[in-house]
C-alpha cells in the first residue's frame, strides 16, 4: 500500500493513479457510454494531480470543471470558446508544468480516482461525476485564486507567471 503524494489516494503497487486513469481513458476510447464524461475524468485528474499543471493552467482547468458541471456547458461549446482565446494569441501563458513540483496539498481532497467505479457504463458515470464535483467543491476552498497569489511552498517566493 502507498499513498498517492498529490491526492492521497491509498494505492497498492499494481495500480496507482495514473495507470487506474490509464484504464479509464481505454474504456472511454473503446466505448461510447463511458466516453459521455470524458471531459471531466480529464479536468477532474488533472487538478487533483497538479505536477502536471502550471499555477495557471491549473486555475483554468478548474473554471473549466466548473463550467461543464455548474454552469452545465458542453465540452463542444467550450473547445469553440478556448480555440478563439488561442487563435487570438490571448493566452500568454502555458497550460503544462515547468518543474513538474505538485502545489496542491494532497489532503485537500475528499475522493480520488479510486473512487469510480470501472464495473459497468451508468455506475462508471455516476462515480465518476460524484469525484468531479467532489474534486471541485474541494478545489474552490482553497484560499488562492488569483494569478499571482499563491505562495511557492518550496522556496517562499511568489511565482512568476508573466
Ligand atoms: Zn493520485
């Protein structure tokens, strides 16, 4: 048994996080019924796994979870919204890590990954929506939101992202 270090999901050593969201991703890619949450197993990994994440990216991530599950818009009409935003050469700043670090504490999270349930289509949707709002309504009490405001744990400086 080892715990997750950014989502503190309790794994054992033939599955942890990332291979269970390997397993996720085959499902979906192979059947149609899983794929109907596609977007949120995406969004709801990444910010629970925020080494992948820049400080920005991971805020925009978040506004994307909660724009498909508060504001019930379609992973359509958002890739349309964020083509513009990048055709216009409006985003000056990059989605992906640079150092790879996870910034987000891991006992911030009420449910992981290990929570959806793989056994059929309707359960898997249904584990899989109950973690995004989870992960979300967890995420949105984190007292930093703005682009600059969050202190680095490691070095106590304030990031650059300009
Ligand atoms: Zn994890």
């Amino acid at each position: 048994m080892t715990i997750c270090p950014e989502c503190s999901a309790e794994t054992n050593y033939n599955i942890d996080c990332a291979a269970f969201f390997s397993e996720c991703l085959a499902l979906e890619f192979t059947d149609s019924q899983y794929d109907e949450v596609h977007h949120l197993t995406v969004a709801t990994y990444m910010l629970q796994h925020s080494s992948r994440l820049s400080l920005d990216g991971w805020l925009a991530t978040r506004q994307l979870l909660r724009e498909f599950l508060v504001e019930n818009k379609s992973p359509l009409l958002i890739k349309k919204q964020n083509k513009s935003i990048v055709d216009n050469g409006k985003r000056k700043w990059k989605i992906t890590s640079r150092d790879g670090q996870a910034f987000i504490n891991r006992d911030t999270w009420a449910k992981t990954i290990l929570d959806v349930n793989l056994n059929n289509s309707t359960a898997y949707r249904g584990t899989i929506i109950a973690w995004a709002r989870s992960v979300l309504k967890s995420s949105e009490s984190i007292p930093f939101v703005t682009h600059t405001g969050l202190p680095d744990h490691r070095t106590g400086n304030q990031h650059d992202f300009s």
